[in-house]
C-alpha cells in the first residue's frame, strides 16, 4: 500500500550478490525511509501508553525520548546487521520471498529469514550477521536507556524483541502479495457483477403495448 518498505525484498532466488557499496546504500535507505519513523513512532506510542522506561517521564518529552530511543535501536541494528557484519560476513541482507507451497513452509521459511540466510557464494548458512547485530544494537542502547534498563537481561530483551520485529516483518512481507491478489480477485469479480447487472437492466427491451381494439365498421340501412 505504499507504506511499508519492502526494497529490500527479492523473489529472485537467483539474485545476483550484492556489492559492499550497495548493501552500504542498502542500509542507508532502510534507514531514512518513511516507514523506519512509523515504525519508530507506534513503538514509542506503546512505550509511552505501558509508561515504558518511566524515567523518560510523560507528556512530549517522554515520548520524544522514547521514540529517539526507538529509531536509535532501529538504526544501529540495522547498520551493523545488514551493513557492517553482512560485508564482513559475506552474507546477504535481503528478504528472500519464497511465494510457493503451503502456508506451514512459508510461514516457517519467512521465520528462518532472522537466523538463516544466502551468502554471497550463493550457498546458504546461519545468519551471523542479524543476529550479533541485533545484540550489538542492544548492547550500544544502554548509552542512552535508563540506568535501570542497562542491564545483561535488559540487553538481551531488547535484542531479542528487534528480532521478533524482523520476523513480524518478514511474514508480513511473505504474504502481502497474496493479500494483494485476493483483494484484487474479489474487487474484479465485483466489478464484474455489477457490470454485468447494468447491462442487463440496459438490454432488457420493454414490453410491446398491446394494439388497441379495432373499431367495427358502422352499416347504414
């Protein structure tokens, strides 16, 4: 629907690698698109309705905090997991749709996604790449959360939850064409009813009138 961002998504298995310049740009992209502050913002709202990391206080400046927290984690997540660490680790940082089979596979193929990846040599392997990056995002948040939330657990928590975000969003990702399909089917088939309803009202001709009676002829003695 033009809102969320999916540039980084291919069902070309064969796909050619990408480049380090290009997973460079990649990122970048990723990270400045509109969706990185949607998604961003509904965090913080959440936060902020949960009174999350209460030391941020209420009102504006709470949630300005947390929202700046939020883009900061999707930031340095991003940057070490699809930049950094997939050029070190020769890995790729795309979503590789699968788009047949049953719905188990690809559920369980668009869950993968966050721990299995293609590499660069076209082979496939752990994914090293999402998931240090992730912990290494976590880790460097405890820079600016509150001092009570910068702990081992606190790290992991957050590093887990960007992970569980990927696969929501690698789902979502998965099947949205399917969506988009059966949404299009059902709006053809309704259109085709209703035209074919107008052109029934507009061909059906009305009925002749019937020709008056005819007048007998009057006879003069």
């Amino acid at each position: 629907m033009g809102v969320m961002a999916a540039f980084n998504t291919t069902n070309n298995r064969e796909a050619a690698p990408l480049s380090t310049s290009q997973k460079y740009q990649l990122f970048f992209k990723s990270a400045t698109d509109p969706w990185a502050y949607l998604l961003s913002a509904a965090g913080a709202g959440i936060d902020q309705a949960d009174n999350s990391f209460p030391e941020y206080g209420p009102g504006a400046e709470g949630y300005a905090k947390r929202f700046g927290a939020a883009y900061a984690d999707y930031f340095t997540g991003n940057f070490f997991g699809n930049a950094v660490l997939t050029s070190l680790f020769r890995e790729d940082p795309r979503y590789f749709q699968k788009g047949t089979g049953s719905y188990a596979r690809r559920i369980l193929w668009a869950a993968s996604g966050t721990i299995w990846c293609k590499r660069d040599s076209g082979t496939w392997g752990p994914n090293y790449a999402n998931v240090l990056g992730n912990l290494i995002g976590s880790s460097i948040s405890n820079v600016y959360y509150p001092e009570s939330d910068r702990t081992v657990r606190g790290t992991f928590e957050r590093g887990f939850t960007v992970t569980a975000q990927g696969i929501i969003g690698s789902e979502v990702i998965e099947f949205w064409p399917d969506i988009v399909r059966r949404h299009n089917r059902k709006r053809a088939e309704k259109l085709a009813r209703q035209a074919a309803g107008k052109d029934g009202k507009g061909s059906s001709s009305p009925t002749p009138a019937s020709p008056p009676p005819a007048t007998p002829h009057q006879t003069q003695d």
